[in-house]
C-alpha cells in the first residue's frame, strides 16, 4: 500500500479509538457508581484508549502529513526527490 495511505489510516484510527475508550470509560464509572459490574467494560476502555494513543503516535500524527524525502545529488548539485 502506499505511505501516506498507511499513514492515514492508522492516523484515523487512532482518532477514532481514543474518544471511543473515553466514552467506553465513561460507561464503566456510570455503571459503577450504580453498583452494576464494570470491570470487563473498565478494562476494555483502557485499552482502547491506550490504542488510538498509541496509533496517534506510531502514525506522527503530531508532525504532521508524511513528506517525501529531499536529498541533494552532490555530482549535479540539485535536489532530488525520494519517494
């Protein structure tokens, strides 16, 4: 598949994990204050949680939309781009 594709995708996911598990989290701490169990959902949450952080970081969702790489051909003195 193609870089930025990937890219994209795991970016996405990890978008859309994270406020999942929040929500998930939310559940489990309602459902415990009323004395039901919450453990299994608790458990779940933080996981899903802890996997759109970590796809949001495994993508570099903070740095941004991946770049081709620049590099500088000392024979000709251009700059050539890698894809």
């Amino acid at each position: 598949m193609n870089k930025k594709l990937i890219w994209y995708i795991k970016a996405q996911a990890g978008v859309l994990l994270f406020p999942l598990g929040l929500c998930l989290f939310g559940e489990a701490v309602s459902e415990r204050i009323a004395g039901e169990p919450w453990f299994w959902l608790g458990t779940l949450s933080l996981v899903v949680i802890n996997s759109g952080v970590g796809l949001m970081i495994e993508s570099g969702l903070i740095s941004g939309f991946p770049k081709g790489e620049v590099t500088k051909d000392e024979s000709t003195d251009e700059v050539a781009k890698v894809k």
